[in-house]
C-alpha cells in the first residue's frame, strides 16, 4: 500500500500511536488522552470542544453547507497488565491498550491533519469517544447530541483487528459484533441438610438443570444460521459439603448477531428459566442489562467504504466477510444513522503479533496506521459526491 503521508507525518503518526500506548487510560478517567488530543487538534487548526461524555472530545471541519459525516475513534485502555517489553511499554500499572483504541485515536487524528486544508462540499464530525469498553460512551455521546448540530447523516469507525494481516481490510454489511447483554440470576430454594435433600429445594440442583437448559435455547429454538452464545461465567452457591444452600447465583453474557433475535432472548430467555425454577418449586430474580444492540453495517454504506477499501489496498486484499461475536459501542451510533464499521489489518506473525484482543501480549503492526489513516481520508474526501443529493 501507497501511504500518502510525509516521512515526517509517518513519525508523527507512530509517535502519537506510542504516546497514546504508554499512557494509557480507562474508561471515563482518559484525562491525559483528552488533553492530548485536544492539543494535537488544535495545533492542526481545529477547535476542539471537550467534556461530551466526561473525556470525550470532537472537532468540525466545516464548510457550513449543512451535510455532515462523522468519523469516529474510542480512547479508553483496558484494566490488564501489559506483559510485552516494549519501549513504549504502558507506563500504568494494570492499564493496556489491549484493544488497539491507540491506534484509533493516532489515525483519526493524523486524517483530521491532512483533511484541515482539503476543501470538502459537507461537514466533517470527528468523534473522539470515551468509555467503549463496558462504557457505553458512543450512547452517553448520544444522548449529549453528538449526532445534531449539525445533524449528522453517516456514521464511519474502524477497529485494527489482530485477525486480520496488515495490508488487508474486512468490510461485511449487516451484523458484524454481536449484540451485548450481562445477567444475574439468583435462584432461591430451600437451604438445610446436605443428607435430608427431600426437606430442602435444593438451589444448586436448580442451577444445574438452569445451565443446561439455557444451552438449548441455542439448539432448539434459534435458526441454526443464527449466532447466539450464552455463557456462564460465574457460578456461586453454598458455603460447605453438608449444607444445601439456599440460594445460587449466575452471572454471563448472551451475544446474538440478528437484530430481531437480540429483541426475542428476554423472552425466551425469561421462559426457560421460570419453567426450570417452577418444576423444582423455587423462585428466581433475573436482572438482564442490555449493554449494546448488534452492530449492523448499511449495505449502500457497506458497498461504499469497500470501494474505498478496493482504492486503499487493493480489490485482493479486501475481506469480505469478518464478522465477530465481541460487542461494539459504535452500534448505538449505527442504530440511530446508517454507516459502516470496518475492520483494519494488524495481525503479522513474522513479529509475533498474533495475540487477540484484551491479551496482555496484544501489540499490533504499525503499518495498519497508515491504512486507518488512507481510509478515513478517503471516506471524508468522496462519501458526498458519492452520496450526491
Ligand atoms: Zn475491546
Ligand atoms: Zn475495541
């Protein structure tokens, strides 16, 4: 790939990524990565606003004609402790960009420098997005206006993604990370004797039959097509060996693909737990947060960033199909406009950068900023006569 940047912005470029690794910050605490963005965006001529969802930070490229994009890049780093020896190593302890939002935040702003004196016939929203992991920033932005004033019509991110080469980008429309939902059970019995089992209701027992049901929610009544996963993470019950508890807890995660199975899993979640509890006469509570929907790519705006993609790096290395059951806060951005997020190529085994993403030997091949930064430029620089009205 052609990188249209100066031998100087390639330094920049990877200077900013490194800054970004080394301090990095977590959710709604990236005081540090703010100011620093700020300072960048100011020194490239934009005036940046601060403080939309705590940390967050934009910027407007105008030309006041009232159409406008936005381009969007997460801030926040991981709770983990980085185990890579690196010169730009993490400098906090139990703090990693193990994501890759460094390399986010480096390209969206090194775009936002070379798109300051291009002239574009609409706005240009860059979204600087705090709190993605387990944050829910993108809906906090949201609900802060983020998407008025102007109105924003299209919506475009990336994620470097450690399964990909570097070179390569994956654009695939519809569902591509799955929707995102935590929940606690507590199933209630009876406590007592762990050798008089008929004077009890015998909340592990519950428990049991409650884990495995739940699996066949996936097996009978899902479209064998569709992606569900229901997982229990965490199981907690009982003090001893010869006391039946009373009560036993649940915690896990349900991940669906399809926005109308995402809207059906209350329900038939709800149903397979009371029917188990009701047989064996216990009770149950259930809390289900619902932490993010799919994130669903628009196929004009699918079919759009591919071209762009064909541009980039080539029609060989375009990926058309990548699709992930990890969650995406961008979704409550795409659920309110259409656009398109799209995967960017970090992986490189020849230097060990093969570990996923959240590992705490996670790194990614710097030459993926240089495609993040061609691609954002591209989308700002032909999306509205693309999109021509
Ligand atoms: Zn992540
Ligand atoms: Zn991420």
């Amino acid at each position: 790939m052609q990188t249209s940047l100066s031998k100087a912005d390639q330094k920049e470029l990877i200077g900013l990524r490194r800054f970004f690794h080394s301090h990095p910050e977590l959710k709604f605490g990236e005081v540090k990565t703010s100011a620093r963005i700020q300072e960048k965006l100011k020194e490239y001529g934009y005036q940046p606003q601060a403080g939309m969802a705590k940390t967050g930070v934009y910027a407007m490229h105008s030309d006041n004609k009232g159409r406008c994009i936005l381009l969007r890049a997460d801030m926040d780093a991981l709770p983990l402790q980085e185990l890579n020896q690196v010169p730009y190593k993490s400098q906090n302890s139990q703090a990693m960009h193990a994501c890759g939002h460094d390399m986010h935040m480096a390209t969206l702003l090194m775009a936002a420098k070379h798109l300051k004196n291009e002239k574009i016939s609409g706005n240009l929203k860059f979204v600087f997005q705090p709190g993605e992991e387990g944050g829910n920033g993108a809906l906090r932005m949201i609900e802060q206006g983020i998407l008025k004033n102007p109105k924003v019509e299209a919506a475009f991110g990336l994620h470097v993604w450690s399964q990909i080469p570097t070179g390569q980008v994956a654009v695939s429309p519809g569902g591509i990370m799955a929707s995102v939902d935590e929940f606690e059970l507590t199933i209630r019995g009876k406590g007592g004797h762990g050798a008089m089992p008929h004077q009890t209701i015998d909340s592990i027992v519950v428990a049991s039959h409650v884990v495995t049901t739940l699996q066949s929610i996936l097996s009978r009544e899902i479209d064998p097509f569709d992606s569900v996963v229901v997982t229990i993470g965490k199981i907690q019950g009982g003090t001893t060996f010869n006391i039946i508890p009373e009560e036993t807890v649940l915690k896990g995660t349900i991940r669906t693909m399809n926005k109308e199975t995402w809207k059906k899993i209350p329900r038939l979640f709800e149903r397979k737990i009371a029917g188990v509890t009701k047989a064996f006469g216990a009770s149950y509570e259930l809390k289900l947060n619902r932490d993010a929907p799919v994130t669903v790519n628009d196929p004009k705006m699918t079919e759009f960033v591919r071209e762009i993609a064909r541009d980039v790096v080539g029609s060989a290395n375009l990926v058309n199909e990548c699709r992930t059951m990890g969650g995406e806060d961008f979704a409550f951005i795409l659920r309110e406009v259409p656009g398109c997020f799209f995967f960017v190529g970090g992986r490189n085994e020849k230097k060990d950068y093969i570990h996923p993403h959240h590992s705490p030997r996670f790194n990614i091949d710097e030459g993926s900023l240089f495609v993040g930064v061609e691609m954002m430029k591209k989308i700002a620089k032909s999306y509205f006569s693309y999109f021509s009205k």
